[in-house]
C-alpha cells in the first residue's frame, strides 16, 4: 500500500507541464550530445594524442576550478530564479560581486595545479589560457543557461548549451584545417569560441535591475560555501583520475584515457537533464521519493540506460573501428573494458543532487570529500602497480563498484533525515 501511495504521488507529479519541460530539456542536451560527438571528432582527429590528452585534462582542472569562481553563490542565485524570480536582479549583483571576491583563491589555485601536475609537460599560458576559458568564460555562461533553467525556459538553455558546444565544434572543424596543430594555437582558439558562446547568452539574460542587498547575502553565505565545497569536491572525484593518469603515465596514456572517459561522459548527457527535473521537483516537494522500491526503480533505470549506451557505442565501434576519425579507432577496443563504469558514475551523481535537492548541502561536500579521496587512492594505487598493460582500465569497474556503494550508504541513511528548506 504504501509503495502504491507513493508511486501515485510520483505519476500526479508528472504533469504534461513537467513533461514538455523535460523534453525542452533533454531535446537541448540531445542536441549538445550530437554536437560535441562532432566536436570530439574533429578535436581528437585535429591534436596529436599526447596533445589530446594534455588539453583534456588542462580542460578537467578547469571544471575542477570553475567551481571556486563566485564561492558558491550560483546556488543561492539558481534556487531564487527557480522559486522567487522577483529577486532575482539583487541576486544577479550579489553573484557578480562574489565573482570579483573569487577572483585571487582562484588565480592562486591555477598556479597551484599547474605547478603540481603540468609544468614537466605544457608551458604555462596555454593551460592558463585553457582554464580560463573554461572556468571564468564557458562557467558564465553556463550558469545564464543555469538561471534559464531555473525559470523554467528550458527552450532557451536548450538553445544556448547546443550554440556553446557548437561554437567549439566550429572551432575545432576550423582548426582542423590550418597547418599549426598543437596545443598552443588550440587554446587560443578554444578561448574564442568560449568568448563567443558567453556574448551570446548575455542575450538571453532575463532583464533585470541590479540591486545589491547585502543583508540577503549574509543569510546564504554558509550554503554558499558548502556548495562550492562540495561542487569542487564532486568535480575534483570526477576529473581527478585524469590528473592522476597525466602524472603517472604521461601526456600520451593521458590521451588514451582521455578518449575512453570523454565517451563514458556522453552516457551522462540525458542523466543530468532528469537529475535537474528532479533537483527543481524535491526543492518543492522534498519527501517526493520516500519509497524504497521507488529509489531502486530510479536507480536501475538510470544505471540501464547508461549502460546500454556505451554498450551500445561498443558495438558500433567494434563494426565501425574508424567511425570516430583514424586518431581514435586504436582505442575504440579498450571501451568495453569500461562497461560498468558510465552507470555507476551516473549514479554517484545523481546520489548527490538528491543530498543538493533536500537542502543538504554540508551532508553532500561530506559524501565527495570522502568519495574523492577514496577514488585518488584506488587510481593511485592502480597506476602504481602499473599502467603499461590494459589490466588498470579493466579494474577501474572495480573501482566505481567501491564509489557507488559508499555514496549510496551515505546518501540514503542521511535522506532519513528531515529535509533543510532554504
């Protein structure tokens, strides 16, 4: 009876309104899943596969440090234009003001990265150019797609996230044609693009009065910061196996690596569209998912479907060895090794939006400071002992089977507790 209550709650939730919102959504992120499958063509095709994976990883520690610009105070800014939009403009100048505070924590991080894991293999202005544009530029405008979102036009962000990865799709098929191909020139090419990408959605900004209010400010400030906590520890466990692999195996096993994860990050692109259907749904209605085999439900889809789709992908590489560009067919066959790997990671994910979506945001930094350090020590570990062979790709299945299984201990024990309305 009560899996049937709840089961109901779930379907009168899924209204044709969330229905056509959701569809807006993923058709943009479908769209941005066929763009940057171009885009990945002509870049892994265009770059030596050391240059590759230099830029891959440069691009990882930019997500990474993307997440220190404006301390944090995108979650205040996205959860007022998802439930009161009228203050939306004092929101706007706290969030530009807390950018200019970000500013030296994220230089003094750059300079940090780059010292610790690229200075034996890149010069330093094209991974700053790098992390620059994607931290400081793509970051801006990814979070006017973020505000969009969070009013519920969903058509527009679908727009703006397809014309951004368009924007580098173009520079990529442009690059491809000129005669200096290495990772130097490429960073001022990706800069352009992200440039480009950010003027645009500027455009689509909604129009409002910038209004400081400092008093607002101060009541956010602690989910501000654990929300920077946490989405730099989330992004740190996600991408830092990549800084990992750079530094123990070199620029050109980076490539490879590289390569493999960037086709494991395609699975996610209809997972987060759902992830952030459900993070606006529990912000209103935090005790929507109470029943078990409703989790478990959720669960299973999203772990199917991520693994259907690069099993999926397998198979077509393993007809079509060279449908990705000569560059990529050598590691085409090391992708079933991974088959685990995308839904379990999807998963993790969609664990800590749960955590985000209830007001839990200090319980979420917890979960990926700890997944974090658990997943540096199994790929330490794993490199370690040696990365010459294909036998450390096949355990990192392993690896995530680990992950997943704190997250989850983590996540649902808490989920227990009563939900932190902000």
């Amino acid at each position: 009876m009560k899996f049937g209550v709840s089961l109901q709650k779930l379907k009168q939730s899924i209204s044709p309104a969330v229905m056509r919102d959701y569809f807006a959504l993923i058709s943009g992120s479908l769209g941005r899943l066929v763009v940057s499958l171009i885009y990945f063509i002509a870049l892994a095709n265009s770059l030596s596969l050391a240059d590759f994976g230099l830029f891959a990883t440069a691009s990882a520690a930019g997500v990474v440090l993307s997440r220190l610009v404006a301390l944090g105070f995108n979650s205040p800014l996205y959860r007022i234009a998802t439930v009161k939009p009228h203050l939306l403009g004092a929101y706007t100048a706290g969030y530009l003001l807390s950018i200019l505070a970000s500013i030296p924590l994220f230089a003094l991080a750059t300079i940090g990265a780059y010292l610790i894991f690229f200075k034996d293999n890149v010069s330093f202005w094209p991974f700053a150019i790098i992390v620059i544009a994607e931290a400081l530029v793509w970051r801006s405008a990814e979070i006017i797609i973020i505000v969009n979102n969070g009013l519920g036009r969903f058509g527009r962000g679908s727009f703006l996230t397809i014309a951004g990865t368009a924007a580098r799709s173009a520079a990529a098929f442009l690059f491809a044609f000129t005669s200096a191909k290495d990772i130097s020139h490429w960073a001022w090419w990706y800069l352009g693009a992200n440039v480009f990408s950010l003027l645009l959605a500027l455009q689509f900004y909604p129009k409002v009065r910038l209004r400081l209010r400092p008093k607002l400010y101060v009541r956010r400030i602690a989910d501000s910061l654990s929300v920077t906590a946490a989405e730099f520890l989330f992004y740190l466990q996600n991408e830092f196996d990549k800084l990992l692999v750079l530094s123990f195996g070199g620029p050109t096993i980076a490539g490879i690596y590289a390569i493999i994860m960037r086709l494991v990050d395609l699975t996610a692109v209809p997972i987060r569209s759902f992830n952030m259907m459900l993070v606006q749904k529990l912000m209103r209605k935090p005790d929507l998912l109470t029943s078990a085999k409703i989790k478990l439900s959720m669960e299973g889809g999203i772990f199917a479907i991520s693994t259907i789709a690069l099993g999926g992908l397998a198979a077509v590489l393993y007809i079509f060895p060279n449908a990705l560009g000569s560059n990529v067919a050598p590691v085409a066959g090391l992708v079933p090794l991974v088959l685990l790997v995308p839904g379990l990671r999807n998963l993790i994910e969609y664990q800590n939006e749960l955590l985000y979506a209830r007001g839990q945001s200090g319980l979420r930094a917890i979960n990926l400071s700890v997944t974090a350090l658990i997943k540096a020590l199994l790929i330490w570990l794993l490199l370690r002992s040696n990365h010459d062979g294909n036998d450390w790709i096949i355990w990192l299945n392993a690896c995530f089977v680990v992950l997943y299984l704190f997250s989850a201990c983590f996540t649902y024990w808490h989920l227990r507790k009563p939900a932190n309305r902000i």
